[in-house]
C-alpha cells in the first residue's frame, strides 16, 4: 500500500479467508483455459459473469451487453499465457455499473452471513484499537467498497468534539486508510485529514453523506458515493467509518445494511480494546506503586535483581525491597502473596509500608514478623466482617471468587550492617524458599530456617538468624517461582537443585549470578516460566 504497514498487517493478510473467489459466482470458478474456450472474444472477467448474467435477465438487450462493453485496449501488454489482469471493479476505478451490480447480488445471496461471522471471529480477539482499524479495512475493501478510511476519537472529549467549525474536530485521528488501487493511497490519506467527517448526530449509527475526494482519485474515478457511519458502543462515540465507491450507481441497500452491521461489529471490537488499554495502564501503575522506583545502594555490597511477572497485564503476587532503615542499617525484603491481581496488590499494599514503617522504627527483625503476622489477620477479619455484612443485605456472591478472600504471604525479610570487613545479616523467613549462602570456595548453605506463613497463625512467634557476610560471599533470595518451576513432573529444585546451580557462580560478580540463575530457570522447561519470578542477590565486595 502506500504507507509502511506494521508486520502485523502483513501476517494478518495472509489470515483473511475472504478471497477474490468468494466475490465471483460459482462460473467464475472455472479454470482460466475453460473461460477462454467459453468465448475467445470476450475478456476473461467478461467470460466468467457471462453465463449468469444470461440466467438473471434472458432479455435480448441483456444478452447483447457484452458487446456493448468493450476489453479495454492493453497495446503491447501480456499475451493469454501471462495471468489474467484483475477485474475492473475490484479496483474500484471503472465497472461500476450493471456487471459491478450483478456480482453485488451473487456475493450477497450467497457470503454476506459467513462474512459477518467470520468478521466477527476476526474483530473479537483484537485488543488493540489500530489492530481493529486495520482490520476493518481489509474486510471493507475491495469487498464491499474500493475505498474507507477509519477515524478513531477520544471519548473524553465527548460530543463536544464534533461541530460545523472546521476547527472543531479534536480530539480525533485518522487511524487507518485502505483504498483497492495503490497508486491513490497517499492522495486519499491527506484528502480524508484534511476533511473528516463532522455528523450532526454523532450517536447516530446508521449512514450519512460524505463529500467524494473526486479531486485525488483521478478521472476514472470523478463520480462515486461515499457514506459516513458512527461508531458507537455502549452509548459511546468512538469514530466515525467512512466507505466510497466510484461510479454512479452507489452503494445497493443491502451493502449500506451490511456496513452498517459490520460497524456495530467494529465499534464493539474497538470499545473492547480500550477496555483492556485501560485495565493495563491501571494494572501498570498499581504495579509500579507496589514496588520500590530504586533499590538502595549499600557501603560494601553490591547487589542484583531480576523481577518478572508472569502476567504483564496485572499485579504480580511477588514483591521485592531494599531500602535504608536508619543509622547505618539496612533493610530488606523478598515476598510472594497468595494469588495474583487485585487480591494479591491489597495484600502487597498493605504488607510493603508497614515493614518500612516498623524497620524505621527500629523494630527488630522478629519483632517486624510478628507484628505484620498480626496486621494481616486483623485484616482478614475486618473483610470477612464486611463480607458477612454484605451477605446479608444482598444475598450470596454471584461467582465462586467474589467473597472474601484468605490473604497471607511468605517473606523473607533482614536487615544488613555493614562494618570494617564485611557486613551483618540478620534475616527470617516465614514460609518462604530458605537463603542460599555462597563462599568464595563455591560451598552453599542455607542460612534460615523455615517458620510458619504470615498472616495464618494467630499466636505465631518468628526467630531470626545472624551471620556475616565476608568478602567474595553471596547471598540469593528467591521466591517460589524460582525453586517450582517446572518441567513435566520435575521442579528446578529437585535435589537441591537450586544449590548446584548457585555453586556453579563461585567467582561471578552479583549482577552476573543473578543472570545465570535466571537463565537456569527459563532453560529448564520447554516453555516459558507459569509463576512470577523474583530474585535477589547481595555480596559482600
């Protein structure tokens, strides 16, 4: 075409089933040689709608149209053996007429239902609103129309973006334009910016009248119908669809129906990509506002992490922080809440502020647990009040997922003080995958021991672990999606697996033994990872 068409465009073209012969009759699917010998005389488009121009009128005039329109004149072009040229009206430029009109009932009588549930296969899995645009295109042309053009507004402009003032169209884009001939496709493009529809009635969805750019699409081409169509979806404006044909006889009734289905098709298709466009950019920022901006920098200890989510279009269940806690200390925290989405960011934003809070407090390290511990049931238990509240005034939850929900994690959490040769941890984990110590020798241990989940037992006490980090030791915390990654029955740390694969990093540098165990992990399924993965390591310079 003539503009740079995304690869997705391209795959996509390849998808489309809408072929050249769904728009011919069943004559037309005679192979090339078999309408030659039909009548040599007539051109091979000419010879295909032959036989069923005859069965719809056997009029005399009818049956002597033929001759009256003559294959045009193509000098020194291609003899028969070369492919037939396309015919006139697929191109949108000439064929406007009885023979255009004739293929128009034949298409309709026999594809316009499959072509209206096939489109709606293809719109409804699209969660991108060019995507969408794009799409529409391809169906329209040159199917239906030789040209169209997609706008696409912002709906928070409301209906104010529309008016008689040729300023007045904010707020709107022209997301896509598809015409049957490349050699007008630039031309059209800034004809249509240069005047996009303006509807009086913009939550009108049915037709309306749209200036012909007679101006850019050359001689061939100087009288056509364009028809402006609303794009409306759940009370929303959303963009206007405009489709032209050349020639005189404009757009069959039946046709202006079938856009004007397909429209609701497409005004769904583009309400829904908004949708998920909004719940990402919620899920974004909720996510971005459940972890730190920066990890802190400590005297003496370099660190590394790595934090995917397994679901990049809503919060992740695992958290991390590193962060100063006062007079020469140091915090930090690796956790992993039940669950994932919304559930797991309530969980997150509460956990997250109060372990800063109490390690700036001075808390210690068992004492941070405890109270947390202590938090998250007094948490359950207001929202299993509430939800017991609201159970009564409305009845049941409507699904299985809409009542209260049990909320606790795991942690592993400590605290760094770096002195004169190395730096002192003190560190616990409450359910959590236990820390791996590495020496410098390539010796691995482990240097907590397991304690009860958080936020599940009401009397819980939680003891921590001191030890010191000397020069050339690492220390590596993970969650849950590090140690289970699976692959068939087999989980990466399977016979201490995780151990082998950090004695393997004697002598790497932080950043570097982050790499490979993040590497280690995706390698060892053949797919990619199905939980949330989060790591961090800390060594002692």
């Amino acid at each position: 075409m003539g503009e740079s068409e995304p690869e997705y465009e391209e795959a996509f073209r390849r998808d489309v089933t809408f072929r050249h012969d769904e728009a011919l009759s069943h004559d037309e699917a005679l192979s090339h040689d078999e309408a030659l010998s039909h009548d040599e005389a007539l051109s091979h488009d000419e010879a295909l709608s032959h036989d069923e121009a005859l069965r719809h009128d056997p009029a005399p005039d009818r049956r002597e149209a033929p001759d009256r329109r003559e294959a045009p004149d193509r000098g020194n072009g291609p003899d028969r053996s070369d492919p037939p040229d396309p015919p006139d009206w697929w191109d949108g430029t000439a064929g406007t007429g009885r023979g255009r009109g004739v293929r128009d009932r034949e298409w309709l009588g026999r594809g316009a239902l499959s072509f209206l549930a096939e489109a709606s296969d293809l719109l409804a899995g699209q969660l991108d609103e060019d995507l969408v645009a794009s799409l529409t295109g391809q169906l329209i042309v040159p199917r239906l129309a030789d040209w169209c053009g997609v706008w696409l507004e912002d709906e928070s402009l409301g209906r104010a973006a529309w008016s008689d003032d040729p300023g007045a169209a904010v707020g709107t884009r022209l997301a896509r334009v598809w015409h049957a001939g490349e050699s007008h496709f630039e031309e059209l493009r800034r004809a249509l910016e240069k005047d996009p529809p303006r509807p009086h009635d913009p939550w009108r969805s049915g037709p309306v009248a749209h200036p012909w750019p007679a101006e850019v699409l050359g001689p061939d081409a100087a009288r056509g119908t364009a028809l402006a169509y609303r794009l409306v979806a759940g009370g929303r404006p959303l963009g206007t669809l405009v489709i032209g044909r050349a020639g005189p006889a404009g757009f069959p009734d039946e046709i202006t129906g079938l856009v004007e289905d397909l429209s609701r098709r497409v005004a769904l298709a583009i309400g829904a990509a908004r949708q998920y466009a909004r719940q990402a950019t919620i899920s974004a920022v909720l996510q971005r506002g459940l972890l730190p901006g920066a990890v802190a920098e400590i005297p003496g200890v370099r660190s590394a992490l790595v934090y995917e989510p397994c679901d990049k279009g809503g919060p992740s269940g695992d958290f991390y922080d590193l962060f100063p806690a006062g007079e020469g200390r140091w915090c930090f925290a690796v956790g992993d809440v039940q669950g994932k989405g919304p559930e797991a960011a309530v969980v997150i934003g509460l956990a997250r502020p109060w372990l800063r809070l109490l390690a700036r407090e001075e808390y210690e390290v068992p004492d941070v647990l405890d109270r947390l511990n202590q938090l998250l049931l007094d948490d359950a238990t207001e929202a299993a009040d509430a939800a017991a509240r609201a159970l009564v005034a409305v009845g049941p939850p409507v699904a299985p997922g809409d009542g209260p929900q049990t909320r606790f994690l795991s942690m592993l959490y400590g605290e760094l003080v770096p002195f004169d040769g190395g730096v002192r941890c003190t560190l616990a984990s409450a359910g959590h995958p236990l820390p791996l110590l590495l020496g410098p020798d390539g010796t691995v241990r482990a240097v907590a021991r397991p304690q009860t989940l958080l936020g599940v037992v009401e009397d819980a006490t939680y003891t921590s672990e001191t030890f010191e980090l000397r020069s050339g030791d690492t220390l590596l915390c993970v969650t849950d999606g590090v140690t289970e990654r699976r692959s068939g029955s087999r989980q990466f740390d399977d016979g201490d697996g995780l151990a082998v694969a950090l004695a393997g990093c004697a002598g790497l540098d932080a950043g570097l033994v982050a790499e490979r165990i993040r590497r280690l992990v995706h390698e060892f399924g053949p797919r990619p990872p199905e939980d949330d993965l989060a790591l961090l390591v800390l060594q002692a310079e």
